[in-house]
C-alpha cells in the first residue's frame, strides 16, 4: 500500500510543479499498481492529460488511505533505499569477479586444449630427469660409502704401521744411523695418515646425504606432472561438453551463468536465505559444468519469478537490522574492491587481458615449448649415459 501513496505523492508535487516527465515516468509503474477501481480512474485521468479530475481524485484517495495506512518512519524508507543502491553496488563487483574468473578460466582451458599434451610431455621429461639425477646421487653417495670404508681400513692399517715404526725407532740408539732412516720412515707414514684423515674429512662432507635435495625434487617433479595431468583431463572433458553445445548456446549459457549468479549469490541474499541461496548456487554451477542450458534457464526464470523477495532491503523493514546489513554489506563491497584490485594484479591477468592475437600467442608458445621439450631430452639422454657408465 505505501507505493501507490508514495507514487501518487510525487505525481501531486509533479502535477502542482507541471512537469510532464516526472508524471509519464510515474504513471507507467502506477499502472502495475492500481489495484482498486479509484486507481484505475486515475490512471485513466492521468492517460488523458485530464489533471484537473486526476488532481481532485488524487487528493481525495490519498485522505482516505492515511486515515488507515499506519505511519512509518521515514528514515527506514531512506536506509532501504541506501542498502539497496549497496546490493546494487555489491551485485555489479560479484559480477565482475564472475566475469574475469570465467575469462580466466576459458583462457586456461583453450590453454590447457592447445599446449596441454606439449607440457605433459615436458612434465614427464622433467620428472624422468630428476629420478636419473636422484639416482646418480644415491649412487655417487654409494661410492663415497665404500671410498669412506676403504679410507677406514687404510688408516688402521696406516696407524698398526706407525707403531711398528715408532717402537723399533724407539730401539735404536739415537746416534746411529738406522735412527735417522727410521725417524724418516716415521715421518712418511704420519704424512700418510695425514692425507688419509683429509680424504676421510672431505668423504665425510658428502656423507650428509647430498641426494636430499635431488630426492625432493623428483617428488615435486612426480607431483607437478600428476597435478597437471588431472588438470588437462578436467579440462578436456569441460571442452567436450562445450563442443557439444552451438556457439549460440555456449555464449547463452555464460549469460544465463552471470545473470542467476547475481540474483542468488549468498553475499547478496537476506541472512534468512543463505542457506538456500547456497543450495541455488550448487545446482547452478553443476548445471554449468554439464553445458545444460535449459537447467539454468530454469533456475533463471524461479529466480525471476520467486514469489518471495531474495534482497534484504525488499524484506527488511527493522531499522536497526537494516543499518546492521549495511555495515555487512559495506564490507563484503571492501572485500571484493580488493579482491578485484589483487587479482587484477596477477600475471594470468594480465596476461589475458593484454592479449589481442590469442592464435600469435599460442604459435609462439607453442614454439618455445617445442625447445624446451628438446632440451629436455637432450639432458635426459645424457643422464641416461652417465648412468649406464
């Protein structure tokens, strides 16, 4: 009942300001509200430019309905129409976020469609370089284990020596000249044991499982290729349904997306309906990943045709819950204005908005991966040999 009054309040002022404008743009939503035989005389009044009849009737309807319509603060009609223009605002940041994550998401899966079997291949090359180099350390660290233990015996040896040496030195007078050859003799075998505790120090050093890092590597590189390969695979099955779809239809599909993600998404909702926006968004986004139109048509037109409202300034009327809403409100639109400003930073971004020839840009990927993939087997060819020898 308040819109009609409110409505017929401005076509007043605008008939007493004799303002054709304000009362065409008036009259067109009256219409949609005329629900009584007085309302439907004025509109048909207004219709004919009969102001004089539409004046006295529109005083008179609007004496009758405050004698019954209850008041109402004015300050809820103006915090209701400041969240809305907040939702509004919130509505438009969602939608722009939808519209780069679904451009990025296009990007990657034509990415994944025209250079994904190339980077597979490179992702195996790499994972088989690092086992080879793991591989080779384990077996470099094998070596230096039996160098080490080797180093061992030849210093035991090396001391039982020393003190064969030290006693019969110890025999000798100390004027003779057998003396003077077995101090010599001594001095050798401690220059001996000398250069074998340096050897023993430096086999030490690589005794510290070097094959460490090259073992995290291959783990990385095992996990790299398997995410990768899963990722190619979603991708391609995304590719078939879109096939599966004409180009009217896919582009359809991205339109009907956006529009029912911006009439049900949870941000946007009254906190009573949260859970059931959720609930809308599920099917929504699985009826996106099928490539089935007709479902999110459906949902569109549930959306459009909700006997009750989803936005909380069409169902909040408390004042204190309306401003508490529109704190809320204000910071979800902070949240996504920086959310927005970090993803539009980042090189994906960037990349993809920047790029006017996408079929120049795939050539030249495509060539440089073609060097890297050739690279690749060189080193591994190589590995390989170093391995067998």
């Amino acid at each position: 009942m308040s819109t009609p009054i409110k409505r017929l309040e401005i076509i007043k002022n605008a008939i007493e300001l004799e303002d054709d404008d304000i009362i065409l743009s008036q009259l067109a939503r009256l219409k949609s509200e005329a629900f009584d035989e007085e309302l439907q005389a004025i509109v048909f009044a207004l219709e004919n430019k009969n102001y004089t009849v539409a004046m006295a009737a529109i005083t008179q309807w609007l004496q009758s309905q405050r004698a019954i319509t209850p008041w109402r603060d004015p300050q809820v009609a103006a915090s209701k129409l400041e969240l809305k223009a907040l939702e509004e605002r919130l509505r438009d940041l969602i939608d722009r976020r939808n519209a780069r994550v679904q451009q990025l998401d296009e990007f990657n899966d034509l990415y994944f469609s025209r250079l994904g079997p190339l980077m597979q291949q490179i992702l195996s090359l790499r994972k088989t370089l690092a086992e080879l180099n793991l591989r080779r350390q384990q077996a470099e660290f094998r070596r230096r284990q039996e160098d080490y233990r080797r180093c061992q015996h030849y210093m035991a040896q090396a001391v039982e020596v020393l003190v064969t040496l030290t006693q019969r030195w110890r025999d000798l007078p100390a004027d003779s000249v057998q003396a003077s050859e077995a101090r010599k003799h001594l001095q050798q075998q401690s220059d001996l044991i000398a250069n074998l505790l340096n050897e023993a120090q430096e086999l030490e050093t690589g005794l510290t499982r070097e094959e460490e890092p090259a073992r995290q590597a291959r783990d990385e590189a095992n996990e790299e290729y398997e995410k990768y390969r899963e990722q190619h695979h979603d991708a391609e099955i995304r590719l078939r349904k879109g096939k599966d779809l004409s180009e009217e239809d896919q582009n359809e599909l991205k339109r009907l997306w956006r529009q029912a993600s911006k009439l049900c998404h949870p941000d946007l909702v009254a906190d009573d309906l949260k859970e059931e926006a959720n609930a809308m968004m599920v099917q929504l986004n699985q009826a996106k990943q099928r490539g089935d139109v007709k479902a999110i048509r459906s949902l569109v037109a549930r959306l459009q045709q909700g006997f009750e409202p989803l936005m909380a300034s069409d169902r909040l009327n408390d004042l204190e819950r309306i401003r508490k809403k529109m704190t809320q409100v204000r910071e979800q639109i902070d949240t996504l204005v920086n959310e927005l400003a970090e993803l539009e930073k980042e090189e994906s971004w960037l990349l993809v908005s920047s790029l006017s020839n996408m079929e120049s840009y795939f050539a030249q990927q495509e060539k440089a991966l073609h060097d890297v993939r050739a690279s690749l087997e060189h080193q591994v060819n190589e590995a390989q040999l170093d391995t067998a020898a």
